[in-house]
C-alpha cells in the first residue's frame, strides 16, 4: 500500500472505532463529541506515525532537497575554455538550492550548504555508491547527483540506489569529450644493449566520435625509436600494442635512460593522458639472471618468463645448437657469440643450467665453479655443475607429488596448493652430498619411498638449488594449480637464490613512484654510514642519514622527475649510487572515462514504508498521541465519563 493510500486508510479506520465508541459504547453526556475529537486524533498519530515527516533539515520529505556532488580530481578538467567541470557543477548546485550538499570522490561527507564556492575536488576517485549511502542514512528519499559522468562503480550505484529504493537523478556538467590515452606503460628496468627489448603499452579510448587509428611513438633523449599505428579501440575498451627496438650501446657500463611514449597530438584534447614516461638501466653485460639452455627441451620455454619475473633485473636466455654456437631466447633469435654468453654468466646475478654432462663447455664449467648463486637442472647422472651435489642413476616412470609440504624457504608460496592433479615428472634422481632444504617430494606411482624434486644448500655465501628431477613444465601446461605449483616454486627458488645478492646497495621499492605516497627504498645488508638524497630539478627536497635499513621511508612527492643519490659503505668498501626516477599520479581519474547516459530513477515504495534504509523515523506523532490520549482521559473525568 503506498504512502497517501496508507494515511488515508488510518484517517478513515480513527474515524469509525471512534464514531462507532461514543455512538454505542459511551453515555450521552455533554461533551463527549470533544473526547471523541481526541481519541480519533490519537489514533490517527498511532496508525500513521511512520508515514509521516519528521522534523529537521534532510530528513524524509525533502525529496529533491539533497545534491550530490562530485569533487574528485576529473573535475578539475576544463568543461569550457574558461571554465572548469567543477565551476559548473557549481553554479548547477546554485540554482538547485538544496537544503543539503553531500560531497563525494573516493568517499563522501556532508558539506555547508553556504560553502558551495569553498569546495575543491581533491579526490583520488569517483564513487558514488558511498554517497548513496550517506544520502540515505541522513534520511533522503531521493537526490540528485551533479558530476561529470565518469562513475567508477556505476552498475554498484545504480544497484545499491535500486535497493535503497532512493530517487536518482543526475545532472552532467559537460558532453562527453573523445579522448584516447595510455593507461599503462611496461618498461623493462633493466636492458642490455643490442637485444631485441618488448615495451607494452595500453591504449585506453572514450567518447562518442573516436578516430579510426592513431599513432604510438617511443622515443628517447630527443629520438623516435620505433612507431607503431593502431586501430583505436571502441570507447569504454582499451588495447595493448608491442614496441620493440633495440638499445644502442652506453658509454660506460651502464646508463639510466628516460624513454617517453606519445600519442598523436590531439589524442587527449586535456592533454594528461597522452604521454608517459618510464626510466630504464641500459647495461653493456646481463646483470640479472642468465639462463644457459645445453640441452633444449620445453623446459626453457616455460622457465625463462618466471625467471625475468622473479628479477628485478629481468632475465636472458641462450640456447645451444651446435658446439661453440649459441642463439638467443626470445621473440627475435639472434647468433651470440660464445664469449658474450660467458661475459654475461660471469656477471650475472643468477646462473642457471639446463642440462649437462659432455655438454658443458669447460669455460661455463669454470663460471659455474666460482658463481655463488647457481640453480643447475642436471637432467642426468653425475656431478651437479657448480654444487657438491652428485645425482646417482634416476629411475624413469611417473612421479607424482606428495601431498605434503615439507618446510622450507618457499613453502609459504605452496602452502594451500592442491597437488592431486599435478602431472608426474618423467624422471627423478636420488641426490648424494650436503643439502639444507628441500620443498616438494614425490612418489613413482604413488607407492614407496619419497624422494625430493629439488634441493637446495648454502656454503658461506653461496646458494644453489639443483632439479633432480625431469618434466617440471609438464605442470607449466596445464590451467589451475599445476600452473601455480610451477610458477610459484621456481620464483621462491629464484627469490631465494637472489636474496641479499643485490648489486645495488640502495634500491627502489616501487618505480615508477605512486604519486602521494613515500617513497621506500631496500638497503642491501650490511650497509653503513648511508646518506640519501632526493633532488628534483631545483633544489635537495629531502635526505637522511639516520636509517640504515632494510626499508628505509622517503618522503613523499608530487608528480614528476626526480634523482636519488646514495652513498655508504659496505665490507669496507664505499659506494655511490646515482639514479633518476619518475613519481606518477596512481589513480585513473585524469584518464579517458567511458560514460553511460545520465541516470534517473524513481523513488520506491521501499523507501517510504517500513524500515526504508537510512530512514529516519518520526517520533513526533507518537508523543502527541501520548499527550491526546491523556487529555481526553482529563476530559472525560470532567465530563463525568469513565
């Protein structure tokens, strides 16, 4: 029953019980008609009390009295030449007079009504169900809601208004520009000069009269590197393009490079989506991990991405086809020269072997002696290269994994990693010699003794992790938990072997740096006597010389370019670190939105009856119906009634 049918009804059944008392039930008395007035009040106020206004500002009944609006940062876009999105948004609030003003972005928080001109829009999002849902609590049946129409959580709004049953109407300040821009830029931290490096770049589109194509151009230090043109994609999507180039030669060891990714002019007419820029270290050798491939099977393929994520540094790849001949992994194949793979196995954070005996080349055998962070797949008995490991004769079948997680350094990656389904290895050895750690075991046709899949051991300084087994990627190729199992268990062991082997003393946590938030930095162990200092292009905007880590907090920046210097020591020897960093704004709300068409919903039943959301109830009516019921007792004892 709605709202004005309900009143009516209580109006009309007040009437009749007190018509129907005094007429029949009451003595005629003089007076009695005044009693009845009373009663048939009191009843009413009981009846239709929670269908009725309560007093104060904001409150039910002030349908059309509540604005909503939208101070997030897109609001300080130019809606004019002249004037921005939230200067219209005032002067809308303005004629709409409400009695209350609900400001919202990431949250939202009830604002003076005389303060309309004292509003900035500062906020890091725009969403406008938490605003809903101040609305209602405050006690507003319906409200409108002044923005620019790029809703964050629209489908959650429109249903969370929808069962509020709030009244939704809303006013946009501006149409809807076209606008393409780069939502993401994945730039490698590190490069190595003269290989064949992969930019990926997200094209993000949205408007009503969108270009057909547009071109993406990479560049550095006033260079084009490459450029590519695409079909733009439909508004409300986005679309990922691939540079690749190749990085000249630095003129040292090593230099840090900016490198600026563009849209054609025009793209984004505001003009803050259509650049952005990342920093890159462009070394003469690999310094990250290096994976040698003697023996090529489908295990390298699966094992070299995990590798490049698992390093900061990235990681490379060679495979080799014929004696003294190696070719480089990726999407362009190149001949290497044998002494640039030795170089970068000499240098390299991380070396890794796929395969062995015969194979090995006795200069990498000699590499693999003096590296002290070495992971080595055997794939045959004998000597583990580089570990004083010793691999007895394996025995081929199907190994299926043990159910249960031994302890180890990784085995809180694992942990809650169904194995049932995990394809079998091929083959496993048993190991002879020392060994620390091992994470996973398995069983030949789940029957007899366990034997690990992998062990690991320290010496001083060094670590190595030596497969015992074959047929790891079998687990890389298939969806679900055996495609967990392998990325999880080869980045645990990549992240072990790499801990405190950091050639850098001093290193970003994050780069690029999310804007409003510090900067952290990682201090290598052992660090003393350290002095950070951050400068941007003017002045020293902060330092330290208290912290010696492992996580250091830096201050926290504005968007823009930066350089960070560290100086200290380490095992007596000092060192100095020189480097330039971006801080980008983190949010989304300056990029290319997609726009529905402006919303209007009709209040509810649902927000007018009982137990309306947010609804604040009258009481009013039951304590005047109190003091009714009282007066006609009063009078009825004057009158000389019962």
């Amino acid at each position: 029953m709605t709202h004005p049918l309900w009143l009516a009804a209580a109006a009309g059944l007040a009437i009749f019980i007190t018509l129907f008392w005094y007429a029949h039930r009451e003595e005629r008395v003089r007076g009695r008609w005044t009693a009845a007035v009373l009663r048939a009040l009191a009843l009413f106020l009981i009846l239709g009390g929670l269908f009725l206004p309560a007093f104060g500002r904001g409150g039910p009944g002030s349908t059309g009295s509540v604005v909503l609006l939208d101070t997030s940062r897109s609001m300080t876009l130019p809606a004019s030449p002249r004037t921005t999105r939230l200067d219209s948004a005032r002067a809308v609030v303005r004629s709409l007079a409400p009695d209350m003003i609900i400001g919202f972005g990431a949250d939202a928080a009830q604002v003076p009504g005389d303060s309309v001109d004292g509003i900035t829009a500062t906020g890091g999002a725009t969403r406008v169900a938490v605003a809903f849902e101040t609305a209602r609590r405050l006690g507003a049946d319906s409200v409108v809601v002044v923005s620019d129409g790029e809703w964050e959580d629209r489908q959650l709004a429109v249903t969370l208004a929808e069962r509020l049953g709030l009244g939704v109407r809303e006013i946009n300040v501006l149409e809807p520009p076209s606008r393409v821009g780069i939502r993401t830029l994945n730039v490698p931290r590190q490069m190595r000069s003269g290989d064949s490096v992969r930019i990926v770049v997200e094209v993000f589109a949205a408007g009503p009269e969108l270009p057909d194509s547009i071109t993406v151009e990479l560049g550095t230090g006033g260079r084009t590197l490459t450029t590519e043109r695409i079909a733009v994609p439909g508004s409300g999507r986005s679309s990922r393009v691939f540079l690749r180039f190749r990085p000249t030669t630095p003129a040292g060891d090593g230099e840090w490079r900016r490198y600026d990714v563009t849209l054609d002019a025009g793209a984004d007419p505001y003009g803050t989506a259509d650049a952005r820029t990342a920093w890159a270290e462009v070394t003469r050798r690999a310094t990250g991990v290096v994976l040698v491939v003697l023996t090529p099977d489908w295990e390298a393929r699966n094992l070299l991405p995990v590798l490049r994520r698992a390093s900061t540094a990235g990681a490379v790849g060679y495979v080799l086809t014929a004696p003294g001949r190696f070719v480089s992994m990726g999407p362009d194949p190149t001949a290497v020269p044998t002494s640039d793979v030795l170089a970068d196995a000499r240098a390299a954070d991380l070396l890794v072997i796929l395969g062995g005996g015969d194979r090995v080349p006795e200069e990498l055998r000699a590499i693999a002696e003096r590296q002290d962070r070495l992971l080595v797949f055997p794939g045959r008995a004998g000597p583990a290269i580089g570990t004083p490991l010793r691999l007895r004769d394996g025995e081929a079948g199907d190994w299926y994994l043990d159910e249960t997680i031994v302890a180890s350094p990784i085995s809180g990656l694992l942990a809650g990693l169904a194995v049932d389904d995990v394809p079998p290895l091929t083959l496993l050895f048993d190991a002879e010699g020392p060994s620390t750690w091992t994470p996973l075991r398995a069983r030949r046709n789940r029957q007899g003794s366990a034997l690990p899949v992998m062990t690991g051991g320290m010496r001083g300084d060094e670590r190595w992790v030596v497969a015992t087994g074959a047929g790891y990627w079998r687990w890389a190729f298939r969806d679900g938990a055996p495609r967990q199992l392998y990325e999880r268990t080869f980045t645990g062991v990549a992240g072990w072997l790499l801990e405190n082997r950091v050639l850098r003393m001093v290193q970003l946590d994050s780069d690029p740096v999310a804007a409003a938030r510090p900067v952290e930095l990682r201090v290598a162990a052992g660090v003393e006597r350290l002095r950070l200092v951050v400068r941007d292009s003017a002045a020293v905007v902060w330092t330290d010389s208290t912290s010696t880590g492992p996580a250091v907090r830096g201050p926290t920046l504005e968007s823009g370019t930066y350089r960070l210097e560290a100086r200290g020591m380490r095992d007596g020897t000092s060192f100095r670190i020189e480097r330039p960093f971006e801080v980008v704004d983190a949010s989304r709300e300056l990029e290319p939105r997609d726009r529905a068409p402006e919303l209007t919903l009709a209040a509810t039943a649902s927000s007018l009856g009982l137990g309306g959301a947010g609804r604040r109830r009258p009481v009013w009516p039951f304590l005047a119906a109190a003091l009714l019921l009282c007066t006609e007792w009063a009078w009825r004892r004057r009158i000389g009634l019962r």
